[in-house]
C-alpha cells in the first residue's frame, strides 16, 4: 500500500491525472474490499466504508486541483501515507470488535514521539515511553488490545511525519522497549531469518537465533527481513520474526543472547549494483586528513559507503559505494583534491563498476581462526576473483568484492563450504574426521560399531549414527563405546535401536534424510545389511554420504 500511494504521489506531481484517479479508485476499492470483509453488516461497517471513501475521495479530487496544489513537501506526501496507515489500523480494530475482541484505536502521534522530520524521522526515545506508558497501560490493564498505526510519529508542530523505510518494525519495537515487553513479534511475509538470499541460494535455511549485532549486520547487508533501525530501541525484550502465513512455525528470536559459539558463522548476505570509487597517489603517504577528505566529498554528494579498504602504506584508499552513484561520486572526489592532483600527488580517481558485496557474519568469528581462510578457500577453485577486503577488529563479519556477475555463485560456494543448510553447520574449519553412519546392527554391525567407538580405534572415525529397520539412533557429537554396548544389548533383546534413550522411529529412507540433515564430516554410510537396500543407497549418494558396503545384494 505504501508504494501504491508514494506512486500515487509522483502522478499527481507529474500531472498524470487519469493515473492519480485510477489508483485512488484501486485503493479505494481494496480498503473497502477489507473493511467490508472483516466487520458484520451495520453502523460499525457503514462508518468505516464512509471513512475509507472520504479519505480517497479527497485524494481523486486533488487531480482536478491547479498544477500549483498538486507539487507535494515532503510534509504534504508524509500525510498522504499516513492517511493509509491509519485506515488499515482503523480497519484491523473494527475487525477484533467484530469478533467480540475488546480493542481501541490509538492515533500513532499520541504515542510515537520524534524529531519532527519529514519522511525520515528519528524516534525520541524518552518521550516515547512517557507517552506510550501514559496512553497505552490504562488500556492493557482493562485487557483492551491498543491497535496503533506503524510507521508514524509525533511531527514538531502537532502534525503528524513518517519514519522511513521500515518504520514499522520500528515502531513495534519502540512500544515493545517503553512497555518494558519480554518479546516483540514481527509478522512477516518470510519465514524468518535466512542463512542467505534463497532466490540465489536456494537451500538456504531459516536461523534460530541471531544476536541483535548479527541481525543488525545481516539487515545493513541486503537481507530485507527488517531494517537495522528496528533493533535500536530492542533492549531487553527478544524479538521473533515468523511467518503469517504459517503462524505456528518458531521463525527466527533476536536477542542478547549468543548460541552457538562451536559454530561462529551464521550467514551471509550480499548488496548488489555497487562500484568501488579509488583515490590512489604517492603523495597520499602519511599526510593527515586524506581519508577524512575522501568521505567528506562523499557525504557532501549524499552517497552512502558500504565498504572501505585502505592499504597499510596509505597509498590508496577505496570506498563501496552504489554503482548509480559512481559519477558523482567520481566528480566530487577530484573536485575534493583538484590540488594535489595538479601537482601529482594524487594520481587522480578510479571508478570500478558492476561489483557486489557479500558479508559473511556471525559473532562467533571473534578470536576463532580459519575463518578467512575457509571463506577464500571456497573462492580460489571457481577462480572468482576478490576485488577488495574488509574486516573490522571486532571480526563481526568479514566484507569483500566481488564481479556481480559471479556474486551468486560465490554465496552458493561460501554457503557450502560452511554447510550453512544444515543443522550445526558454521564452523571455522572442515573437521579432520569422518563421520559414520551404518545401516543395519546385526552380529556385524555390531562387531564394526564396536571397533569404530573404541578409543583406541578411532583417530580419525567417529560413529555418529546407527540405523536398522525399526529407526535410528543419532550422537552429533558421536556414540561412545558405552552408547554402543548399551545399544547391542538391547539388539540382543530383539528390540530396535528406536526403542532405545533417544531413539527415533523411522523407515530407511526416512532416517538417511534425518541424519543428511546435520553438518556431517566426509559422512559415509556403511551397509552392513543383507537386504535389497538400493533406494536408500541411492538417496544417501544423493544426500552428500560416501557408500561402503558389506552388503552384495544392491549390485546384483
């Protein structure tokens, strides 16, 4: 709806009459469309439907106002999306009211406070909270549900202004933290977090948890999922983004916490349609401000950097930047050192075009080694050539540059080198063992688990699974002789593996798709069986397993 109407904005600046009559009409229709759907036949009804059509009625007539009415402030286009935000909150209201749901519309300005802004006003936190807590705890304390528009606020002079792109989230977030609220869940058309952009990952998974800094690197980076702005006023409370559309699912919780240390890589994200802008000179070496001069001509020119590299010996220093921007950026720059490029002290300004930034993140890579090196690793063999590197100190993320025409296969190469699609995958480095699943544990299968869990045996072998015909038995970290003892005994029991602590009941082919689930190491599936095993043989080759058989039956 919100680009509808900034469209619908640009029309009417543009004097496109028929276009700013059409969409108001199509507006019009889908608001009403709702409000008719979620309320009962009635005056209830019959006052929304006329709000709803008043205030797209105004919106039509401004098509036949004067050319000199029609140019919008950004004030004047702030109102116009408040407008939309408003009826939608006025609409979900009515429609708890209608299912005896006790709630009340609050207008966005007597809760949301800011700087008055327009278009991209920043929140004032303290009174905020003295206006959310004031209008908002009368109400929770009746058990009435407050249903309060997103993305408004509070302008300077009573009016009412946007906050950006966004803003939203922003706002839950804002009330989650000035009610003191133990989590905030965000509804999202995704079903979470994502270890990577599946449109060019496709095994891309959803991530349990992130820490608010990895959310806030991973936002900042290209994942849409919410803005880095939202995660400012979080605080204490957790927040959870989940589908809508499948509300049972857990998503993805953002908070303080930090999981996972074994596995310190989480993600990666990408910004594509980028350049890199570079000042190079010998007469850069050791003069003080160069640096502060660079970005200053890009601050004066409005261009955002999403990267900076600069070698030691201060010859050059580069910035990423958006490719559109390249020009103007360009142009500043030498306007910036028009001096020193006289007198050669700079060599002048390189512009590289048609890059993308990948960052791969995760709070865990602080102080654990071998994590550039995995990541560059799975570059060399495609021969993908890093343009550029960056890497703060506190090694949130590690940043570089790439052709953006090999970007996606550079995501899916770093995805899975790490294992990134699979549970307890992110670690530093590949493991040194090889993990070993079997299938089947009769007198054989038993024999082969001893000998493979026995300390003295196994070096470089770790036993992680045993399947038969009942179900499985799954250790990430490995079954011990103990669990392998335990295990024999009760297949002497004639009972399965499933019916054991921590057993699963499964078919074949469904315990192979369990297990490939997980990051296992060089996994090989031994069939020690005498059984016609040739489907799940098959899977397993499908599903990364290396095969070792004892059994003659699947080549025959």
């Amino acid at each position: 709806m919100t680009d509808a109407l900034l469209g619908l904005a640009a029309d009417l600046s543009r004097g496109d009459d028929a276009a700013v009559r059409r969409t108001a009409a199509d507006l019009r229709e889908r608001y009403e469309g709702s409000a008719r759907a979620v309320t009962a036949s009635g005056d209830a009804r019959r006052d929304l439907v006329a709000r709803v059509r008043n205030a797209f009625g105004e919106l039509e007539s401004l098509a036949s106002a004067p050319r000199m009415l029609r140019e919008l402030s950004p004030r004047s286009i702030d109102q116009l999306l408040a407008a939309g935000e408003d009826l939608a909150a006025r609409i979900f209201s009515a429609g708890l009211a209608a299912r005896a749901v006790r709630s009340e519309y609050v207008s966005a300005p007597d809760v949301i406070a800011t700087d008055g802004r327009p278009g991209q006003a920043s929140p004032d936190l303290a009174a905020t909270d003295r206006r959310a807590r004031t209008r908002l705890r009368p109400l929770l304390s009746k058990g009435t549900i407050p249903v309060v528009p997103g993305f408004l606020g509070a302008g300077s002079e009573g009016g009412v202004v946007t906050l950006g792109r966004g803003g939203s989230d922003l706002t839950a977030t804002l009330l989650g933290r000035s009610l003191a609220a133990h989590s905030v869940v965000l509804w999202k058309d995704v079903p979470g977090f994502l270890t990577a952009d599946p449109r060019v990952v496709p095994d891309a998974r959803v991530i349990p948890q992130l820490n608010v800094r990895e959310a806030a690197e991973l936002a900042y980076y290209g994942a849409k999922v919410l803005h880095p702005r939202a995660l400012i006023p979080a605080g204490r409370a957790r927040i959870f983004v989940r589908p809508f559309d499948r509300p049972e699912e857990a998503g993805t919780e953002i908070s303080s916490r930090r999981t996972l240390e074994r596995y310190p890589v989480k993600a990666l994200s990408a910004i594509s349609g980028q350049a890199l802008v570079t000042v190079t000179g010998n007469g850069m070496l050791g003069v003080p401000g160069i640096a502060a001069r660079t970005f200053g001509a890009l601050h004066h020119e409005g261009i955002s950097v999403s990267l900076i590299s600069q070698a030691s010996s201060e010859h050059s220093i580069c910035a990423g930047i958006p490719e559109a921007q390249a020009d103007a950026a360009r142009k500043s720059l030498l306007e910036a050192f028009r001096e020193e490029v006289s007198r050669r002290e700079v060599d002048g300004v390189e512009v590289l075009r048609g890059l993308a930034t990948i960052s791969v993140v995760g709070l865990g890579m602080a102080g654990t080694p071998g994590i550039a090196a995995r990541v560059f690793n799975a570059l060399a063999p495609a021969k993908i050539n890093v343009v550029a590197i960056a890497q703060g100190s506190s090694e949130l993320n590690i940043s570089f540059v790439v052709e953006a025409v090999r970007s996606g296969e550079a995501q899916r190469r770093i995805h899975d080198a790490f294992q990134l699609s699979k549970i307890g995958g992110g670690r530093a480095s590949a493991s040194e063992h090889t993990d070993i699943v079997l299938l089947g544990f009769g007198q054989v299968g038993r024999t082969l688990a001893g000998l493979i869990a026995s300390p003295s045996r196994r070096p470089r072998l770790r036993l992680v699974g045993v399947v038969d015909r009942g179900g499985y038995v799954f250790r990430p970290a490995g079954l011990s002789s103990r669990d392998v003892r335990d295990l024999a005994a009760s297949k002497t029991r004639a009972r399965s593996v499933a019916e054991t602590p921590r057993g699963v009941a499964a078919g074949d082919r469904e315990a192979i798709e369990a297990l490939a689930e997980h990051a296992l190491s060089r996994p090989i599936l031994v069939d020690v069986t005498a059984a016609k095993t040739g489907s799940v043989l098959a899977q397993a080759v499908a599903s990364g397993f290396d095969l070792v058989l004892a059994n003659k039956r699947p080549l025959s």
